[in-house]
C-alpha cells in the first residue's frame, strides 16, 4: 500500500518532470476516492488536456525513448 503522502511526492515528481520537457497538464492531481477508501491505494489522475498538449506529451516520451 502506499500513503497519500507517496501520491502526492509522485505527482510532484511528475509534474517537474513534464514541466522540465515542456508539457503541462492542467489535471494533474490526485484522485479523492482513491485515497479515501480503505485500504487506502492512491492514484494519480492525469486528467484531460487539449491537442496541442496530448502532441507535446508525445513527442517528450518519443525523444525520451530515442
């Protein structure tokens, strides 16, 4: 299992990454009813992000790949 605290560490760790490749998803966050429940297993939500968001997203996990 993993804490709300180890959610909130990865999300942030993501967000810095993205940031870092140029990408922001404006959704990014936590999932409530993942973390509320018992037992608790929290997940991150990535959430919606227009086209030239989704491209930009592509293309940093294509040139991370290459």
């Amino acid at each position: 299992m993993h804490s709300l605290a180890d959610a909130e560490a990865a999300r942030d760790e993501l967000a810095e990454a993205l940031t870092q490749a140029g990408v922001t998803l404006p959704s990014l966050g936590l999932d409530p009813l993942s973390y509320g429940s018992e037992p608790s297993s929290p997940l991150v939500e990535l959430g919606r992000c227009n086209i030239p968001t989704a491209r930009a997203l592509a293309a940093a996990l294509r040139h991370a790949h290459s």
